[in-house]
C-alpha cells in the first residue's frame, strides 16, 4: 500500500529511512508547540487551546501535502507570521483577535483561488533558475544562524550587533556537543545521524541536569476556545473603523506566505533532488493546494497561517524522500494533541545543531550559480545575504527579484514575455514601502 502510494522504490528510499526522517523534521520543528501558544497569547488569544490548534493545524497540514504532493515538506503555524498576527494586527492596530482569525482564512481563500487560477504557478516559474538556488543557500545560512542563535554560540552585541556568545554555558557548551556528535556521525556515513544525534545530546542535557521543564496540563476540550470563533463577517464587512486595513492585512499575510512558501519549496526540493531537469517543480499545484487548504483549517482551528517549514530539509537530509516522510511528521503532531507538554522535554540545546549542519549540506547550491556573471552573481549575493540578515526569506527573494529585473533592463534583454518578473519587482518595491 505504502510503495502505492508513495513509490518508494522509484525513488530511492524505503519505510524505515522515511520514518526516521519523519522523526526527525518533527523533532527539530516540534518548538512550535511551544513557542506559538506564547505568542498568540500576547494577543489575549487562551494558551492550552492555541496549543491544541498548533497540533491539529499542523498534522492536518503535513499529512494533506504528503498525500496530495507526495514530497517531503511538513507545515505548520509559521514562525514571523505569528508575531505579525499578534504585534501587528491584533496589539498593534487594535483587531479582536477572533477577527484577525477572519482575515487569516480569507487569505486561505485567496491563495486557494489563485492556485486554482494557476496564478501562484506562474509566478513560481518566472522566477529565474539562478535564484532558486540562491534561495537553497540563503535559507541554509538562515537556518544554520537561528541554531546558533538558539544555541547561544552567536549572540546579540551592543557595538556589532552580533557576536560570540559564552561558550561555557550549559546551553552553549551542549550545542557544542550536538555539532561534534552529529558531524561525527555524518562522517562515519549514518544515515540516521541527525536523529540519533539531537536524541544523544538530549540525554546528555538530561544526565547532567542542563535541561529542565515542566509541562502544563490541558485536554482536548481546551480548543474548543480557540475553535470555530474565527470572525469572517467581521474581516469581510470591513465595519468597525478598521477600512482598509483589513484589506492590507489580508494583503500581507497572503504576500509574505506565499513568498515563504517558495523559498521553502525551492530549498527543499533541491536538496532532495526532487527538481525536474529543466528547474520545474511537478505536481507544484497539489502542493499550493495543500497549503490553501491547511491555512483555512488552522483559522477555524484557532492559530495564525500555516505554512510549509524549512526545518523540512532536516528530514530530507537523512533521506526522506516522498510524502511518506511528511504523513509520519503529521501523525507524531496530532500524537502530540495528548502529550504537547511533553515535546518540551527536547532541549533547544539538542535541535538547535541539526538546523546548523543542515545549514550547511544546503549551501552546495550555490555551485549552481554563474558567479562570472554579474547579472546572475549580484541577484543571487543579494537574495543568500538579505535572508539571514533580514530574517526573512520573503526579504531576500524581494531584493533578488528586484535587483535581476533591474539589471535586465540595464543590459537591454528585457522580453514581452518577461512581464510577470517585472510585475513582481514592482509589488516588491511596492511592499517596501508598505513594510516602511
């Protein structure tokens, strides 16, 4: 049933390597269990029933684009979307959060509407081939500085903004750890090695007493307050002194998703070798569709916009390859329904070197582009370096579109046919000055 429906043979993998790279995109993105009922709590928003919603919008995500595209991509509330749901929308423009809910769903809708009109697609595919793979890198360095970050080896500094953190602290000296432990792994050729990896350096964290948690008790019947109390009439009405803002909100999260979104396919699907050869991603409708629908589902759940996650390439990186990888990510979510506090007892210590390494397998795309070319060179320098540095992989595919539309017109090749990439420079200046 399993090679049925998901051709393992055909593409290289078995159950048991699909299993372990489930389990391990679900260890390195189970935070968001954690860290997004905290800060959709900032937006008055009941915490056990966020946390019951993140499970569910999560598993129901990973599993529909597993069975629907058969790629290895896991979803769940994004991290960035949440905190402009809760300090922008909610705290910062004064929404209910039941009506910011409202707006999130439309966004769903939208999306749904413009993949079915095969919109979405086309702007997948003007995107030129050199900066997918600057994508590839630029969401590696990102990715790769988050574990740093969390890990506390790279730090925030007054003078430089950054800087080396104290390498002594428990949290600090247990990454360390992870990195040798895991990179040794990967030397000696395991292939569960990011796996086996953040579960040793867990039980380190635990031996010595560098990990702590203590969970919190809530049921299933907690979501009931965050379910179904989306306010789409609210956000459709535009009543209540709100105008047009809730027209710009429902703008933004569908412009920033969906920017996110195909940075995140196109470095994941890279890394698995799952690009066809003339650059096309097949079967790209199925997994637009998936995303529509999981973000609708999240709104009436009760969370922020769903969305495919980066740490998905963690799992591709110890050989998952089809959508079998991201059913077993969903399932182990909506396992977690009845045992979320639990999912804290991972330390960030632990996961925090797996984003790290996988960072770095991610930057071999890079190879890919004509760096002799100025026109390619200066659009892909800018999308790797403005991802990590604006922590935004919507900001670096901006800046890279922008500056290769530019420099087109410059070097006089501009073609009727071109139209959508200039269009899409455009509505990228026009979201700075909007984000300004």
């Amino acid at each position: 049933m399993l090679e049925r429906l998901f051709g393992l043979k055909s593409h290289g993998t078995t159950v048991r390597t699909e299993l372990v790279a489930g389990l391990t995109t679900f260890l390195t993105m189970a935070y968001i269990v954690v860290v997004n009922p905290v800060i959709l709590g900032d937006a008055g928003m009941p915490v056990a029933a966020v946390a019951v919603a993140t499970c569910l919008a999560a598993g129901f995500g990973s599993i529909l684009i597993g069975l629907l595209s058969n790629y290895p991509l896991a979803m769940a509330p994004g991290m960035g979307l949440n905190a402009y749901f809760t300090y922008t929308v909610v705290k910062g423009m004064g929404l209910p959060w039941q009506t910011a809910l409202g707006c999130v769903f439309l966004s769903g809708v939208a999306f749904l509407i413009l993949t079915v009109a095969g919109v979405r697609q086309l702007i997948i595919s003007a995107l030129p081939r050199s900066l997918f793979s600057a994508v590839a890198g630029g969401v590696g360095l990102f990715i790769a500085f988050i574990g740093l970050s969390d890990a506390g080896i790279i730090v925030a500094k007054h003078g430089t903004m950054v800087g080396l953190g104290s390498l002594t602290t428990p949290t600090a000296a247990i990454a360390v750890l992870g990195l040798l432990v895991i990179a040794s792994l990967q030397t000696r050729g395991f292939k569960a090695s990011m796996l086996l990896g953040i579960l040793v350096t867990a039980l380190v964290a635990w031996a010595f007493g560098l990990a702590r948690f203590a969970p919190s008790a809530y049921s299933l019947a907690d979501l009931s307050a965050t379910a179904f109390k989306l306010d789409v009439g609210q956000a459709l009405s535009l009543k209540g002194g709100f105008g047009l803002s809730l027209i710009e909100i429902v703008f933004v999260f569908l412009f920033v998703d969906m920017f996110d979104n195909v940075g995140t396919l196109v470095a994941v699907t890279k890394r698995a070798g799952l690009v066809a050869p003339d650059g096309s991603i097949p079967r790209l409708n199925r997994i637009l569709l998936a995303d529509s629908a999981a973000m609708m589902v999240g709104a009436v759940a009760g969370t922020s916009p769903v969305t495919s996650y980066i740490e998905s390439a963690s799992g591709v990186a110890v050989g998952g390859r089809t959508g079998l990888t991201s059913v077993v990510v969903g399932v182990l979510f909506l396992c977690t329904l009845f045992f979320a506090p639990l999912v804290q007892a991972i330390p960030t210590a632990a996961t925090a070197p797996a984003l790290v390494l996988v960072g770095a397998m991610m930057m071999g795309a890079l190879a890919e582009v004509d760096w002799a070319d100025p026109a390619v060179a200066i659009p892909a320098f800018l999308t790797v370096i403005m991802i990590p540095l604006s922590y935004s992989i919507a900001n670096g595919l901006a800046f890279g579109i922008t500056s290769h539309a530019v420099l087109k017109l410059v070097r006089g090749e501009a073609r009727r046919g071109d139209w959508l990439v200039y269009f899409l420079a455009v509505l990228c200046v026009a979201r700075f000055i909007y984000l300004a």
